[in-house]
C-alpha cells in the first residue's frame, strides 16, 4: 500500500459513512466465543424446542428453514451444502429459491436483538451457508447472474457482529478474484450500498471498517479486501484512480495506525 501515496483531494469527513463501532467479539464479555464454540459442537443447545430432522432433499431443507427456522437446521442446512451437496441437488436448491430464502433469513434475524447469543449465531450460520453456495462452482455462477444476490449479501454489513461482517468481505473478496464478471458485481454492492446507507463515497465504509477495528483477523480480512479490488481492475488506469480514491479517504493514514 506504500506505494499508493499520491497526492489526491481529500473528502471531508462530513461526508463520509462512518459506521457504528462495533469491538471485537464480546457480547457477554469474552466468554460468547466459547459458547459460540459450544453451540457449534452441540447445535441443539441452540434452540429451546427440538429441531426437525430434514431429509436429504432440497425440499426438506427449505420447508424447515421456511416453517421451523432455528440455528440447529441453518446448521444442518449448512452441514448438506458443505459436505454432500452435487450439481443437481444444488440446482434443485437455487431453482426452489433456497438463496433468496437465506437472504430472508438474515434480514428477519439482524432485525431482532444484535447482542443475544442466539441470533448472533443464527447471523453466522445463515452466512456460512451463502458461503457454502458460492464454494461451489453452480452456486457462484448463480449468484453472478443477478446483481441482486451481490446486493443482499452486502447489506449484511451492517450487522453489528464483526464474524458476520467479516465472513462478508470474505466472499466479497472471492467475487473479485473469480472472474472479471464477479468483480464487477462486487463494486456494484458497494455502490449499492453507498446509496441505500447514505454514503457519499462508495468505499467509505471499508476505510472507515478499517479504522475502527479492533479484531486483528477483521483488520487482516478488509486489507485484503482492499487488495482483491486492486488486484482485479484489469484497467491500469482504473486501477490508479480506484488507488486515488482510497487515498482520498485517508487509508494511508488508516494503514499507518495498524503498524
């Protein structure tokens, strides 16, 4: 990044989108990532009544998640797409709408308190399972064929949970490496955010991301967001503006806090 220092207008701060501060992980002190470990290793803690047992099918999976919402079938749903999930079971999901259902999920759950230990990790599996799809090949393509999947998957950043909003840089992050139509589907959830948050520069909240973090795999994770962006933007000279515009929004200055 040293090498971005150029001389560029500068925002004013006014301007900017600068979102709430959230610390790292400590919901009920620093005690909430072993429960979160806890519930991973025993899911049917995390709900209060048993969960269904869904089938292997698709249509199971998504009646569940639909009828009987809870963290152990996002975690069932989570374990299918990870570890025995072919192209066609895929299809079959994508096609019944089991994304958009995700999508749904994650928005009726931040609404909902952000620092009870359930929902945070209902936050976390409903995004490891978006990131189970876009492991796969089917679902990646799926996601890049309507920009609307890229823009939902971007309004998760305002969770208040740093693990949720990282795992969404993440994928961001993978977008832009995929291919040259990933990467602009990526800037185009930026932009998207930028309008519907009110933010006069579409990277604002990355920098801004970046300044208030506390966590260092967070910090790590958004830098190397950053970088993705650059690295994809074939154009030299696109490349040189975008480089332009983060300097305008002081994340050199950002940078050299974090040595």
């Amino acid at each position: 990044m040293e090498s971005l220092l150029l001389n560029n207008s500068i925002p004013d701060d006014s301007d900017r989108c600068v979102p709430k501060r959230t610390s790292e992980p400590s919901v009920a002190g620093k005690n909430w990532q072993r429960l979160l470990q806890k519930y991973r290793e025993d899911p049917s803690k995390c709900s209060p009544t048993t969960a269904l047992q869904a089938s292997n099918d698709p249509e199971s999976f998504i009646r569940l998640i639909r009828d009987r919402p809870s963290i152990h079938n996002y975690t069932s749903l989570r374990h299918r797409l990870t570890n025995d999930c072919d192209r066609q079971w895929m299809l079959r999901f994508l096609g019944l709408g089991g994304l958009e259902l995700l999508y749904l999920s994650q928005k009726r759950v931040s609404q909902q308190d952000q620092f009870n230990i359930a929902n945070i990790y209902a936050q976390l599996e409903i995004v490891s399972c978006v990131k189970a799809v876009m492991n796969s090949e089917t679902g990646l393509e799926y996601i890049i064929d309507d920009p609307e999947y890229t823009r939902k998957l971007a309004t998760a950043l305002n969770a208040e949970n740093v693990s949720v909003k990282k795992q969404v840089f993440e994928l961001l992050s993978a977008l832009c490496l995929y291919s040259q139509e990933g990467y602009v589907r990526a800037i185009d959830a930026l932009e998207n955010y930028k309008e519907t948050n009110d933010c006069r520069y579409r990277f604002s909240f990355i920098v801004d991301e970046l300044d208030l973090a506390e966590a260092l795999t967070y910090k790590t994770t958004i830098v190397a967001f950053i970088n993705c962006i650059l690295i994809a933007t074939e154009d030299i000279e696109q490349r040189v503006r975008l480089r332009n515009e983060f300097i305008g929004l002081k994340l050199l200055d950002v940078l050299s806090k974090l040595r």
